[in-house]
C-alpha cells in the first residue's frame, strides 16, 4: 500500500469509528513505511488511536508522535536488545537491564510503566499454511526497496529479481564472479531476512555463505535447495 491510499483510508476509519465504534481494533503492517517520521500529519493523527498495533522491523523510522503512545512493546526474534535500545532511543521509556534474547517459539513483553527485562511469552505457531504469502514471494511482484539486485563487484550490473522464481533464474545465468560477490557479502541472507522475511531461509544461506571453500556450483544449488525447500512455487 503506498502513502496516498492509506493517508485517505485514516480519515474514513475516523467516521466509521465515530458512527459504529468500529474498529476496535487496528493493524497496521510495515509501520515503518505507513507511518514514517516524514509522513508529515499523518504520525499526529494515528498516535492517539486507541487499539493500535503496529507491525515493523524498524521501530527507529516510525514518527515519534506514534511511538510516543505506544505502551507495549512485543519483540521476536534474535535481534531483541538492537530493537529494544532502538524503541527507547525514540521514546525516552526508562532503561533496563539488556533483555535477553527470547527462546525459539517465544516473545519477549515490555510496558512502559512495569520494571524488568520483560515477560516471556509463548508464541503459537499459525495452523494455516501461508500459501498466500508463499505465492507473494515465489511468484509475485515486489517494489524496487524490496527486490534484489545484481550488481556485482563493480556495480556494472543492474539485474533485479522481484520474486524468488526471478531470483533464481538469474542466479543460474550470472557470472561466477556477481554471484560471490554477494554470497561473500551476504547479501542472499540479508535479502530473505528483511525483504522476504523468512528468518528460517536467511538462517540456512547464512551458514551456506559463511562455508569457506565452497564451490560457486555447490552454493548456487544449496540456496535454490533451500528455497525449494520452502516455497513450492520458486523455478
């Protein structure tokens, strides 16, 4: 969803929520992009929706008028101090001990006004298949901040996969030399973790660009296995 669209749905819930008392509840997903410092109005606006759950990895660009009413905090993932520090760095909450990372399967709870490193919280797995999802980013078309991009060493090349079919029929055609380059850099696992979000899949590339001695063939397939692996519908 882009800005304009979603800058003129705010107002339409405003009237829905005044007539109906409805929603009572409100998602908003990539928060950072929706409701970015410079989205200028729109941070003051949701700041005091009551309900309001934001869904981000980057909690540092959301606007600060947003974040300042936030009084729950939720975080997954291995990355819990970065997250956290960043949070606070915007919203001045009083600092505690380093929070450890969560469990796999667990969440880590903060409240603005409750001491501690956080409650541990058991996270329970979607039954669903997310095949949705899975088409999305085997299949479908993501936007240049998503998409990734063969450059090379040089930065002579230009090739961009906005899917993981397109990712790996490119990798298969590109020069030994552009597909080190990134593997070295590790640029496959940074792509799935922040672009596909597939913390599983970032994982799994990470270890294959961190084996020194590996053969450009032997990664190549190793990664195409991985993605296989997980989404059925990847070339």
């Amino acid at each position: 969803m882009t800005f304009r669209p979603f800058a003129e749905l705010v107002p339409v819930l405003e009237q829905l929520k005044l007539r109906t008392a409805r929603p009572h509840w409100l998602f908003v997903d990539e928060a950072h992009h929706l409701l970015a410092e410079e989205r200028e109005g729109l941070g003051d606006r949701m700041g005091t929706w009551p309900g309001l759950f934001l869904i981000t990895v980057h909690p540092d660009q959301i606007a600060a008028s947003v974040l300042a009413e936030v009084d729950t905090l939720i975080v997954m993932g291995q990355s819990v101090s970065e997250t956290v520090a960043q949070f606070r760095s915007r919203t001045g909450w009083p600092d505690v001990a380093d929070p450890p990372a969560p469990d796999p399967g667990e969440a880590l709870l903060f409240q603005r006004h409750v001491a501690g490193e956080g409650r541990r919280l058991v996270v329970t797995p979607p039954t669903a298949v997310r095949l949705r999802h899975q088409r999305k980013y085997a299949e479908g078309k993501l936007g240049d901040d998503k998409s990734f991009f063969f450059r090379g060493p040089d930065g002579r090349l230009n090739l961009k996969a906005h899917n993981l079919d397109l990712f790996m029929q490119m990798a298969d055609g590109i020069d030994d030399t552009t597909w080190l380059h990134h593997l070295r850099a590790g640029d496959y696992s940074r792509w799935f973790r922040e672009s596909i979000k597939d913390a599983d899949l970032a994982d799994a590339t990470a270890a294959i660009e961190a084996e020194a001695g590996l053969a450009v063939g032997e990664s190549r397939a190793r990664i195409r296995a991985a993605i296989e692996k997980r989404y059925t519908g990847a070339a």
